[in-house]
C-alpha cells in the first residue's frame, strides 16, 4: 500500500475513532471539507445538509442517546479519490434517538460508508447505510413480533487495512465478477450460473436468519426480491476496489406484484439503496458483508408506517 493509501485510510480511522467513538466533535473539521456533502441513511437525517456540522449532529445524535456508542472497523478499502468503510455500530440506548423513547436495549449492526475525497485529502462527499431496521428490532421500537436484543459480544474482527496486505490482485477482474452477478443473478434471474459466481466456500455475514449456510444461501435470498418485484433492477453507482475485496453502491428498483416476505403484492413501486463489502477469490464470491435498506422499502411498499422522526426530504428518491 503506497502513501496516499495509507493517509486516507488514517484519516478515516482517526474520523471514526475521535467523532463517533469519543465524542470529540472538533475532529470533524479535520475529517471533512467545508463544503461537506452528505448523502445519509435512511430517513433519519435532513438530506442535504453540508459542512463539518453534518457529520457532528450525526454523530451527536446517536451518541446523546447511546452514551457507550461504538463503530468498531472491520475493513476499509482505498481506490484513488475514493474510500469504502465497513464497521459494526453498537451500544445501549439510554436516552431518546429519533423520537423514540429509551428502552434501555443494546443494538449491533453493521454499516458502510462510501468517501469521496478532494485534492486536499480530505473527506467531500459521504454515501451511508446502516441496517436501520435490524436496529429498532433489536431497541423495542419496530412493529412486528418481539426481537432479541443485541447479544453483548460482538463477532471477531478483522485487520481494518488487511486488503493492502493480499497478493497482487486485477481490480477490473474483481470488479466484473460483481458486475456480471448484477447483470445475471440480480437483474436476469439467472440462478444457474451461481456455481460459476459464488466460492462453494461462500460466506455471508449479513444473510437473514434461517437462510442455508454457504452457497445453497444465496439463490434463495435472490429469489425472494425476485419474486415480490419480478421486474427488479439494481443500477451500481460505485464501486471501489483494493486487494481481493470491492465495495460496493447500488440502488434497486421494482413494482411490489408479488409475494415478499411476508407481505402480499401492494402494487406500488419502490426505489431503495443497498451497499456491500464483497471478497473474491479465484474468480468468485467468497465471503460478502451487505446492507440493503430494508425498511426504506417496507415503508414504499406501505406495511412501515414512516418513522415521526423521518425527515420530509428523506426519500428514498432524494437519497439514491
């Protein structure tokens, strides 16, 4: 990993670490640019807010309601004037988030932000998204059947710079697996060319509960979208790649006529953002870490009633 690499991925770190693990709000105007453009997660946060005050009341609002907040870095990935992070959020609510009462339950989930960098080396645009709903299941404040909250230990981390460490690796190569899987698998339906994508030793770290571990998991996961919106298409909007690892920012689209989840067919039509880590090896898928915005797409499709706190500009329109 050469020198801007390794600058952009301290600054990222040192931003996550001083911000939103400590509080340290001052950091902020270290991290981004004055003219800071934020593109935030899903339906919480005014769209379109700028400069170093949107990444503090962003942090601050999380921290005020959960005082023992804390992303803990998984990867991040540096290709030119771009940067991928993908880290795990956790913590006890003990104080109101998002006009929701506390419940005095731990949350963890992970999340990805995408980072446009400018000539002077700091951070000029922000793409995010956490798993908002998995998070108000796992605080009490979700409609539905009761959920667990959070288990207090979290999973085993990895080295957050690990990707400079791999081999020397064709980044276009990588990057065309995930292209020709959206083309394929997402777009087409085309199940029978999952054996030619996904490692048999595939991984996945943010499948739903009950889906079937390793490769047998990922056709039906596909199918699922596949069959509530038959007409689905996700469009990539980025993709960043270092080492054997890309990340990924896409949005789908599709008309709600068939049966998804639980949900019968609304009719309606629904536009939502999804990004995603994803690690090949030998020509294939093998480990993948994804965060579709699930209840961006709930509330479309009418069984979520929006949240009071979301923002009138937060559509998922605006943020896609």
């Amino acid at each position: 990993m050469g020198q801007h690499e390794d600058q952009i991925k301290d600054l990222v770190l040192t931003m996550y670490d001083e911000v939103w693990n400590k509080g340290n709000m001052a950091a902020a105007d270290d991290a981004v640019s004055p003219d800071f453009d934020d593109h935030p997660p899903t339906r919480f946060f005014d769209v379109g807010r700028t400069g170093p005050g949107a990444l503090t009341e962003a942090a601050s609002s999380f921290r005020n309601a959960i005082p023992d907040f804390h992303d803990t870095p998984e990867l991040v990935l540096v290709e030119g004037d771009r940067a991928a992070y993908l880290g795990m959020i956790s913590g006890r609510q003990t104080g109101e988030m998002f006009g929701f009462p506390p419940q005095n339950r731990r949350m963890r989930v992970w999340g990805i932000n995408i980072f446009a960098l400018n000539g002077d080396g700091v951070i000029s645009e922000r793409w995010g998204q956490f798993d908002v709903l998995t998070m108000m299941q796992q605080l009490g404040v979700a409609p539905g059947p009761p959920t667990p909250e959070a288990p207090e230990e979290g999973p085993q981390y990895g080295d957050p710079r690990r990707a400079a460490n791999d081999p020397p690796q064709d980044i276009e190569a990588n990057k065309d697996v995930y292209r020709r899987m959206v083309a394929e698998v997402v777009n087409k339906g085309n199940f029978a060319v999952i054996p030619e994508l996904f490692h048999e030793d595939y991984v996945d770290h943010a499948s739903p509960p009950g889906t079937p571990p390793g490769i047998a998991g990922v056709e039906p996961i596909f199918r699922m979208f596949r069959t509530g919106f038959p007409d689905v298409k996700f469009t990539i909007d980025q993709m960043i790649g270092e080492g054997s690892y890309v990340a990924t920012l896409v949005h789908g689209e599709g008309t709600h006529t068939g049966q998804f989840i639980a949900f019968p067919p609304s009719g309606k039509h629904a536009v939502w953002r999804s990004v995603g880590f994803f690690r090949i090896q030998d020509g294939k898928i093998a480990e993948h870490w994804g965060i579709p915005d699930l209840l961006g797409l709930l509330i479309q499709i009418g069984v979520i009633e929006p949240p009071q706190a979301a923002s009138a500009a937060g559509t998922v329109e605006a943020q896609v």
